[in-house]
C-alpha cells in the first residue's frame, strides 16, 4: 500500500468522518437514536492474516441514546446496554467475497468483544459497512447467502445470511450535493474538484468545519497529511510544500500563489480529459469490430493506463478475436 492511500486511510480511524459518512446512508431515525459522542474504537487485532495488512479499517461501539423514543427505528433501544457494532472496510476494487469476509469478520469480533468482557449476551446488533471509493461499478454480491449456489430449498434455513451496507464515494458525492458542514462530503470533494477554484473552495470550508469541532487537532493533522501527499503526487510544483501540519496552514499556502496552482490543476484536467477520450474512442472501436462489450471490458478500459490504451489501439488492427487486443 502506498503512502497516500495508508494516509487516506488513517482518516476513517477519527470517530467524527465515520459519524458524518453514516449521516449520509443511515435511516434518520435509527442515526439519531445512537449517542455518537459516546462512541469507542474496538480491537480488531483478532482478525485474519488478509485483514491484518489492511491500515485504516476499524470497527466502534456505539450505545444507544438512553431516553430515545420509542418507534420502530428505536424499539430496542431500551435493552440496557445495547450497543452498535460498526465494522468499517475501506475497498478501492471490488471484492467478490467482501460478503463472507465481513461475515467472518463480525463473528471474530463478537467473540473478541466477550472474551474481553466488553458486551455480554444478548449480542448487540452489527452493521457492517463497506466503504468503496474505487471507480469501476461494485459487482460483488452483498450478501453472503448469495455466494452459495444450488441449495435446496430445505437447507436454505440454514445457511449464513448477513448483508453489508455499501457505501459509493463517487454516488455520495452526485446524490448529497455540496453540504456546509458534514466532514465526509467535503473530504470527498477535495478528492475530486479538477477545477483549482473549487478546490480552494472546498479545502477553505473543510478547514472551518474542522476549526470548529472541539478537539479536533488530531483529525486535522491526519486530514493534512494526507492532502500534502496528494498534493505531491499530483502537482509537479516548481519547489517542494514548506512543512506544512495544519489545514490552515495549507489554506495560506494555496491562497497565496494561486497562479501556480491554477497552471497545475489546468494541466491534469487536460491530462485525465484526454485519458477519457482514448478510453471512449477504444471502447468505440471495439463495438464496430466485435458488437457490444460487456461491463467488464468497459471497466478495463476506464481503469487502463494512457500506455494500455494506447497499446490496446494499435493491437485492433491484427486482432482475429476480442482477447487478442488485450494482450501484452
């Protein structure tokens, strides 16, 4: 794993970008049932070998506000002591065993929570959420029950069911618009504004948003740290950032030689529009010689490098059948 996507990342270990992320998706009256500013980081070191290389999922308990309403969001909210299990899973490429992995990653942490003694029976309830921020269409069921195939009809009873909550980057950012203060939608934006002025925009609002959480100077080091190194990679600056640890300190920075920044952002929005356009005028091609291409070969091609597709152009010339324009 790189260090900007490590980065990235460690933001969703902050209790305040998980709470705004479920803001988006939870049923309002189930969200406001729950007592966020009570919510507690759990162990996950119990977890598989696979897992265990990954930096940034994590997993909270959440109890339930003590005089919620009753209804039909909130009906066991009377249970003392009931809390909610979070299990967060950060993917940038879809996963098609994502089902049973949160399954088996739900029980582990049932069983570590007890061998600890920090929840007894009755088990509280689990939401397991997968959090995607990749660009190819999620295809990977849902559910684990959906991963078994040819059960008969008097086993079906028996076999595991447990179903994630998935949640789009790319659809959070089209579906919720630009909100004044949730932290995950304006996170969100500043990794997708091609346009220097909206960048400026977005960083400048993150940055009051953050100002005004109390103690919040841990979320806005790791919030720009990880801007710094997207900055870095993206940006062919004339000179490295000065040390930069704070959000407003970055804010200065950008807002104090826009023109430098402006020539940049110009620069990579050209460079992606032309990625794009080689990525159409192929797939273009491929439907005229072959028909209509399914939704894999569409996400090769908008997940290729400029050079693949370059590469995947000339090879239509000599292709006899569609896995020859494909190979190296």
């Amino acid at each position: 794993m790189g260090k900007l996507d490590a980065a990235y990342r460690r933001l969703f270990e902050h209790k305040e970008l998980l709470r705004d992320i479920l803001a988006c998706v939870m049923d309002p009256g189930l969200f406001g049932a729950l007592d966020w500013s009570q919510m507690r980081p759990i162990n996950t070191s119990h977890i598989s070998d696979r897992l265990k290389q990954r930096t940034g999922d994590c997993a909270w308990l959440v109890p339930w506000v003590a005089d919620a309403p009753a209804g039909e969001a909130t009906a066991c909210a009377s249970t003392a002591g009931l809390c909610i299990l979070l299990i967060f899973e950060q993917q940038s490429q879809p996963d098609d065993i994502m089902a049973l992995r949160i399954a088996t990653y739900a029980c582990l942490s049932y069983q570590t929570l007890l061998r600890n003694k920090q929840i007894r029976l009755p088990l509280p309830a689990v939401l397991p959420v997968v959090f995607y921020s990749g660009s190819r269409r999620w295809t990977a069921a849902q559910d684990v029950s959906s991963l078994a195939g040819g059960v008969p009809v008097a086993l079906q009873a028996y076999q595991p069911q447990m179903r994630y909550l998935l949640v789009r980057e790319r659809d959070l950012l089209k579906s919720i618009g630009r909100p004044s203060h949730n932290l995950a939608t304006l996170l969100f934006r500043l990794r997708h504004d091609r346009k220097i002025e909206q960048w400026q925009v977005s960083l400048h609002t993150l940055t009051q948003a953050i100002l005004a959480l109390p103690e919040s100077q841990e979320l806005n080091r790791s919030i720009t740290a990880w801007l710094v190194l997207m900055i870095e990679r993206n940006a062919a600056l004339p000179e490295p950032l000065p040390p930069t640890k704070t959000l407003q300190e970055l804010d200065m920075i950008i807002a104090e030689e826009p023109g430098i920044w402006a020539k940049q952002w110009l620069k990579e929005g050209r460079e992606e529009g032309r990625i794009e356009g080689q990525a159409g005028l192929l797939l273009r091609l491929l439907e005229r010689r072959f028909g209509k291409q399914p939704d894999h070969i569409h996400e090769k091609i908008h997940a290729a490098t400029r050079a693949q597709l370059e590469a995947w152009s000339l090879n239509i010339l000599d292709a006899q059948v569609l896995d020859d324009v494909f190979k190296a």
